[in-house]
C-alpha cells in the first residue's frame, strides 16, 4: 500500500512538472530549436542532478510511464504505414530502406566493434558483450522519426517523387527497424549470458516473432472492438492507452513465465505488437479515421511525458567523460547513412541529381530511437547507464543537425512549395477582377488573405496609378483579344466583372471563345441579361434575389451558411482540384485525410456526381470540402499539383483516359 502511496506521490508531481515543460518548451521553437530538444533540456534540468524535482527514487516508480509512452509512440508509427499511398514509389522506397539496413547496419555495427577499445564502457567487456552493443547500437542508428519527417514536410509544403519517397521509407522502416530489434535483441540476451549456440534457439527466436505477429493481429482486432462501441473520444483514448500499457505488462510476464518453467527464455516485443496493432487498424479495418484522430490528439501529450522523462533519467556525471565518443557516434551514424542511401538510390535507378541529397532526410531521430536506447538502459543496468547518455547525445545531436539538412534537400531538389516561392506562386489561383470599386476592393483583399493571385483591372489609368493596399491594379486601353494578354488574363482561372451588363457579357464572351477561362462570375445588373450569362456558363450573382436567399439559407442552416460566408473563423469551405498522380484510382475511403475534413460534393468533367465512399478519383476532379482552415491547407497541399518532374507522369495519365474514352470497351470507374 506504501509503494502505491509513493508512486502516486511521484506521478503528480512529474505531473506537474509535465505541465510546466509543455510550455516552457515553446521558447525552444522561437530560437529555432525542435520543441523535442526542449523537453529533453527541461527533463535534465528537473532531474536528480540540478534541482532534483524528480529524484533518483522516483526514477524507477515512474518507469510506467516509459512503456505506456512507448506503446503509443509504436501505435503512430503503424498508422503511418498506410500502404494504398506507398505503393506508387514501392520500387524506390524499397531498394532506399534495403540501403539503409544493410550498410547502415552493418557498416556501423562493424566499426564500433572495432573501436569498442577505446569506448570506456565498453573497454573491460568480453568480445561477446562487444559484439552484442555493437548490434543493438546499429539497429538504433537506423532509426528515423516519422514525427518529425513529416513536420518538416508539412512545414515546407513538400511535394513531388523524392517527398513521396522520404516519407514511405520513414514509415516503412520504422517497423522494419522494430524487426530488426527483436532479432539483434534476441541475439544480443544469447551473447550477454553466455549461452552456448543451439539450433533450438534459432527455432525459438522464429517462435518469438511469429508470437509478436500473432499479439500483433490480436491487437488489431481488440483495437478495432474497442473502437466499435458507442463511447466518448476521451473514453477510447484511455482505454487504447491501457491497452498499449497491457502489451508490455503481457511481454513481461511471457518472459518471467518462460524463466521459471521453460529451458529458455522468451521474449516478445511489444514495440512490434504495437506498430503490427497500429498496422492492421488504418489498412484492413473501417475505423482508420478515428484511430488516426486518436493517436493524433494523444500523441503530443506522451511525447511532453517521455522527452521530459528521458531527460531527467540523463546522468550528466557520464555525460562529460562520454560526449567526445557520443561525437564519434554522430559522425559514423551520418557517413554510414549516406553510403547506404546513396547505394539504395543505385539500385533503385532513382536520378543521379537526388542521390548526393537523398541521405539528408534520414538524419533526425526521435521518439522510436529513444525507445530503443530506454528499453537497452533497463533491461542492461550494468552498462545501460552510459549506453544510454552516449546514445541519447547522438539523437540530441540529430535533432539539431536532421531538420535543416532536411529542408535544404528538399530545396536542393526543388520540392518545396513554401508560399512565398516561386514555383508555389505559378500554381497559384490567378484571378482577374474587372470593375474598381468598394466592393470588388474588398473581394481582392479577401482573395488576397486566402492565397489566391489577384489582379484588378480598370481603365481608368488614374486610378491605376495609385496604391490599393497591396492589391495589384493594371490599366487596360479596351476590352480586345490583344490587351487581355498583354495583362495575362488570358491565363486566369476565374474572372469576377463589376461592370455594367452589356461590358461584362462582351469580356464572357471573349473568355469563352477566346481563352477558355474556367470560371465566370457576374454581378447582374438587368435580369434580361441573365440567359445570356447563363448559356456561357457563368455564375451570376443578383443582388436583390441573393440577399434573400442568403438570408432564407441563414434561417434554414445557420451553421452551414455561416461557414461558406466565413463568418466561423475555425471553419472554411474550398474547392479542391485533384492533380496529384498518386492518389488517381483510388477510392475516397481509402484517402488518408485529417479527421476534421468533410467531402461535401464532387465534381469531374464539370458534372456532379454523387459519390460515397467507394467512387474512385480521377485527375481533373473536384472536390467541395470544409474543414478547419489547416487541415484544408493539408489537403490543398496533399491533393493539388506536383513538382515539375511530375508533369510528365500527369501528362501519361491524361493520354491513358483519353484513349480509354475513345476505346468501345472503355467504361468509367465510379
């Protein structure tokens, strides 16, 4: 009943703590500085060497924490591996990863055992405890963070083959790595305890993994029960937690059990259960989207609990006397990384100019890396403390260093679309605003707010000459062909005329025959006029009829009305033009979208259509979505178009529907 007593003492006020660290890590974001580095700094400054808020005492009662922690952090990881959006660049991503275990692995595995002389901790261990770190520090420098891969690429609105690429290799070989960790881990318990090579035991570790696979599919289908029942997100979310807690209690007493009253040990990892868990609920079951909405609000909350944890569990009494070797580490996990993604970009034909930046994305390590270096500390306490400060400065280290190599090969590729790059601003919406006036005005810098190119055009070239608050004016002599382009209007997507009606139907006109400009929307002045528009396929906005409408609409559905007009500041509505080659053919179910997001109508070939889950999206088509206005910008972003290398891969897909509508037998795929 004391220890009860102590751990819940010790776990309020880490709790605390927690709190506290949650936001004194934001300031680490203002300098530049990961918010990860943050908590981990925060975490050593409350632990048992400088104020001694978390004492060496409550270390071990809080060790809970660790594998509660631990077991989400693998249920992310196995939502990301979502294999409807990887296997477009299957070929590369498999040969980069293949790359990166072998030589990674092997290169670095090799050379600290070689140098294991010179590593203090190591120095006075026999050949076999050498060999066994050496395996279990090359399966941790293998690691990546998916986390922090994919802020980067959020960050810099990465897209294109090499995003695409990065991305599918993170995830896939986080859970590879896990893999990889059980075996090295098997191997490495063999090497430790002395135990003679026995043919039964190579039977026993292919019996451990298929047990992993197994809990793994169990876990799977649990998740999915639980996530069945009619609930509170809170509820689901406490209970997924004590589920992912259960596997490691399960790993632990599989292992007591088998040393009591079995010849060999067993040992089953939960990090592989968990991710095998995560796996089968986003790929083979029908609630992906609220597993994904769970693990994406839990997550940050047990990220602020493990960094600050593993920071305060840091000995900086070893941290002088090892940081040059934790530098050596450092640098043999980069040159080693570079070989093996370099090699895996050979092997997978990928071109010649992203091969000497390929290794960039691959430097930060995080939550799973950290895992790991946990896992050593505890099971080895003999070595594990200095095992895991060397280790745990290595990843310090590549958290400082990954993020900007990162987007500098982004940039040296040409995949980032930032808003204020060039090749972002040529895909841009351009519109084109004829009439300046208090109202067409305000639209520009409505316009404006939302990222849309907007010019105004006048001929009056007084008024043209004078600023509007940073919205672009352009003067025209007439309404011709010739002037049009000289202006660029002939590029535009939309046009939006404030003149009067018989001025605005000469400009549909020439748009239609002349420029085929996508979308026309007219102020109508004289309803005479209005069959006109209309057989030119504008949209005609009438300001007597509207303004009842619109005011019918608020009565009727106040909260969808107020949304489309802007006026709930949290939700927006936009129209989404699907461009990105990868996602052609697949259903809308299968989309990996934020949880937030509604589809409200499709269109393709300027038709509705009525879709459900199951309709199959075709380049070209358009899709009405609300949502919050940064999920929108995901979605924008992740549907939209690609980098230039791309167009051609586009410009194949277009040609295949072409010959398809031609073809007797060709028929849609709604």
């Amino acid at each position: 009943m004391e220890t009860y007593l102590e751990i819940i003492l010790f776990l309020a006020g880490f709790l605390i703590i927690t709190v506290a660290a949650s936001r004194l890590s934001l300031y680490f974001v203002k300098v530049k500085l990961p918010i990860i580095t943050g908590l981990l700094v925060i975490g050593i400054i409350a632990g048992p060497f400088v104020l001694k808020l978390i004492s060496n005492e409550a270390l071990p009662k809080l060790g809970f924490i660790n594998d509660i922690s631990l077991s989400f952090i693998a249920f992310a990881a196995g939502a990301e591996l979502y294999m409807s959006e990887l296997r477009s660049k299957m070929k590369s991503i498999k040969w980069i990863t293949f790359g990166q275990l072998f030589f990674t692995f092997t290169l670095s595995s090799t050379a600290i055992y070689f140098v294991s002389d010179y590593i203090p901790f190591m120095s006075e261990l026999g050949a076999p405890v050498k060999l066994a770190i050496s395996l279990l520090i090359g399966t941790i420098f293998v690691a990546r963070s998916p986390v922090s891969a994919i802020a980067i690429i959020n960050e810099m609105r990465a897209k294109g083959p090499f995003t695409k690429t990065v991305i599918g290799v993170v995830v896939v070989k986080e859970f590879l790595v896990i893999i990889l960790f059980t075996i090295c881990s098997s191997i490495a318990n063999v090497l430790i305890n002395n135990v003679e090579f026995d043919i039964k035991l190579l039977f026993v570790l292919i019996g451990e993994l298929s047990l992993s696979f197994f809990l793994g599919y169990a876990l799977g289908k649990g998740i999915n029960l639980l996530l069945s029942f009619r609930m509170s997100t809170t509820v689901k979310s406490i209970l997924l937690i004590g589920l992912g807690y259960l596997v490691f209690v399960l790993a632990h007493q599989v292992h007591f059990f088998s040393q009591k009253y079995l010849s060999f040990d067993i040992y089953i990892e939960p990090l592989l259960i968990c991710i095998l868990g995560g796996f089968y609920v986003v790929n083979y079951s029908g609630f992906k989207r609220e597993f994904s909405k769970i693990v994406e609000k839990v997550t940050p909350m047990i990220y602020i609990m493990f960094f600050t944890l593993t920071g305060a569990s840091l000995s900086l009494d070893t941290f002088a006397h090892t940081f040059l070797i934790a530098l050596f580490f450092f640098f043999l996990r980069l040159i080693v990384l570079a070989i093996g993604t370099f090699f895996g970009g050979i092997f997978a034909n990928d071109p010649s100019h992203t091969r000497k930046s390929s290794w960039m994305p691959y430097v930060t390590q995080a939550g799973i890396s950290l895992g790991l270096v946990s896992i050593v500390s505890q099971k080895y306490p003999e070595w594990g403390v200095e095992f895991g400060t060397i280790l745990v400065t290595v990843v310090v280290l590549n958290l400082f260093v990954g993020p900007p190599l990162f987007k500098w090969g982004i940039l040296k590729v040409g995949e980032s679309h930032r808003k204020h790059d060039v090749l972002h601003e040529k895909r841009d919406k351009k519109v084109f605003i004829f009439g300046l006036e208090g109202e067409s005005l305000a639209l520009a810098r409505q316009l404006k707010s939302s990222d849309v190119q907007v010019s105004m055009v006048t001929r009056d070239k007084e008024k043209a000459s004078h600023e509007y608050m940073g919205v672009q004016v352009v003067h025209i002599k007439d309404l011709g062909v010739d002037e049009m382009k000289r202006i660029g209007a002939n590029e535009a997507d939309s046009f939006v005329l404030f003149y009067q009606d018989k001025e605005s139907l000469e400009i549909c006109e020439l748009a239609y025959e002349q420029f085929g400009t996508r979308h026309l929307v007219v102020r109508l002045h004289d309803r005479t006029f209005m069959k006109r528009f209309q057989d030119l396929g504008a949209l005609i906005v009438e300001p007597a009829s509207m303004l009842i409408g619109l005011m019918d609409h608020l009565v009727r559905s106040p909260i969808a009305t107020s949304i489309i007009l802007g006026m709930d500041e949290s939700q927006d509505t936009v129209d989404v033009e699907m461009q990105n080659s990868d996602y052609h053919g697949m259903s809308i179910r299968e989309l990996q979208m934020p949880s937030d997001i509604i589809i409200l109508a499709t269109k393709r070939n300027e038709n509705p259509i009525i879709s459900t889950g199951y309709t199959r999206l075709r380049i070209g088509d358009v899709l009405t979505l609300v949502g919050s206005r940064e999920s929108l910008e995901k979605v924008k972003l992740k549907l939209g178009q690609q980098s230039e290398a791309d167009f051609r891969q586009l410009r194949g897909i277009h040609m295949k529907l072409l010959k398809k509508v031609k073809s007797p037998k060709g028929g849609d795929f709604i």
